[in-house]
C-alpha cells in the first residue's frame, strides 16, 4: 500500500485517484467490517473520528482550491477587463483624431457628409442599435438610434455657424411626421441660439440637442454615449428643457 499511494502521488491522475477515494471513505457511515471484534466498540470510535477528521481536511482543501480559482478567475476577468478598456481607449482616440482631422472641412459639404460617415462609425464603437441615413416620404433623414426603446431620428450640422430656430422647426416636422413614440436628436457642432434652444424645449417636446461638447466628452472616456443620452432625456423630461450642456451635468 505504502509504494502504491507512492507511486499514485506522482502524477495528477494518480492524485485524482486518492482524491476519489478519500471521498468515499468520508462519506461512510457504518463500519460492519468492524463488528464482532473484542474491541469493536473502540474500532468504530477511531473509525468515526478518522473519518471526520478526513470529511475537515477534504472540505478545508475543497474550500482553499476554491478560494485559488476564485482569485485567479478574478485576475483574469480584471486582465481581460484592463485590455478591453485599453483597445476602446485606443479606438477613442482614434475617434477623436479623425473627428479633429474634419475640423478644417467644417462648413463644406464634403466635410458634412465626412462627418455623417465619422458618427455612424462612432455609433457603431459605442454598440448604439442605428440606422444610416435615408429617404422617407421626399425627406432626407439624416438616420436614426434606438435608446432604451425609444427610436431617435438623427439631425447633423456640421457647420461653423450655430444652429438657429428655422433648423429646430424643419428638424420637429421630421419628427412629428412619424410615430408618436418617435424622438429627434439634433447633434450640432458648433452650438445653438437661444431661440434653437427655445423652440427645441417646452412640456411636450420631442427633441434632444447635443453638441460637440457632449460628444468630447465620450471621446475623453468622461461618459458612454448611452449616458450621455439618458441624462438629457432626463432633464427634458423633467424640465422640458431639450438641452443640458455638460457644465450642468452634475446637476
């Protein structure tokens, strides 16, 4: 017995063996081999205690092996967790390097349509449901994005100039042509007047605006996308303002 057990020890499977029959032997109960003996009462006493002190060390090995994959399942996920956030951080910043290469088109019509193509990729990186831009009814659509269930059409204005309130009204009639839980997110990189906010906002507004603030602030990591969008429905739904600039975000 003594160079069997030996020779099983040297190798995992001949490990798994002695593993297998420990948990037999612990989960004993009676001993009849023990009976009719001068001594019986004292063999099972032993037996009993042998075997409880076997079912504590398997437990205790049990708990420590369990303990050991816990970690090095923690390690891992932590390690796969740190590359993911590294290569988004790359894309990020390849985002970000791409959409500032754009700056100088601003205004031209090259440079919008460059820039539908750039947040079309951006909305693909952030995993937003989307649709690329079509035509609907002789209206050009500038596409859309579905939120929490809620699908937005989309408004881009890659200009140098801001926003105006002839552009928040053509953008609603778009809007309120479609189905009464539709949504519009107006996305203006330079900004609005405050007559583009003023017509955007009130109790019943179907409206978003964001601007290249907003969209600076995903590219930097500050929010997910889908943050961002939520908090300014949240504030619209509870203000009736359509827009919340990321200075008021903490608010």
């Amino acid at each position: 017995m003594d160079r069997t057990f030996a020779a099983l020890q040297r190798n995992d499977k001949g490990k798994a063996v002695i593993g297998e029959m420990a948990t037999f032997l612990a989960e004993q109960i009676s001993f009849p081999d023990l009976r009719n003996w001068e001594d019986s009462n004292l063999k099972i006493q032993d037996a009993a205690k042998a075997v409880a002190e076997l079912k504590t060390l398997i437990a205790r090995q049990s708990e420590e092996i369990r303990s050991e994959r816990e970690r090095e399942a923690a390690k891992t996920k932590a390690r796969e967790e740190r590359e993911v956030a590294q290569r988004k951080q790359g894309s990020l910043a390849a985002l970000m390097q791409r959409l500032d290469d754009l700056a100088p088109q601003m205004g031209t019509a090259p440079g919008g349509y460059a820039f539908q193509d750039w947040f079309y990729d951006f909305l693909a990186f952030a995993e937003i449901e989307h649709r690329r831009p079509y035509n609907t009814g002789g209206r050009q659509i500038d596409g859309s994005i579905t939120v929490d269930g809620t699908t937005y059409l989309v408004e881009l204005k890659f200009t140098k100039s801001q926003a105006g309130g002839p552009d928040i009204d053509v953008f609603r009639g778009k809007v309120e042509s479609k189905a009464d839980n539709t949504m519009g997110l107006f996305l203006s990189m330079a900004g609005y007047s405050s007559v583009a906010v003023n017509e955007a906002s009130g109790k019943k507004s179907t409206l978003l605006l964001l601007d290249a603030s907003h969209i600076y602030l995903i590219l930097t990591g500050g929010m997910h996308c889908l943050e961002v969008v939520r908090r300014i429905r949240r504030h619209a739904s509870q203000t009736g303002e359509a827009f919340l600039p990321v200075s008021s975000f903490g608010g």
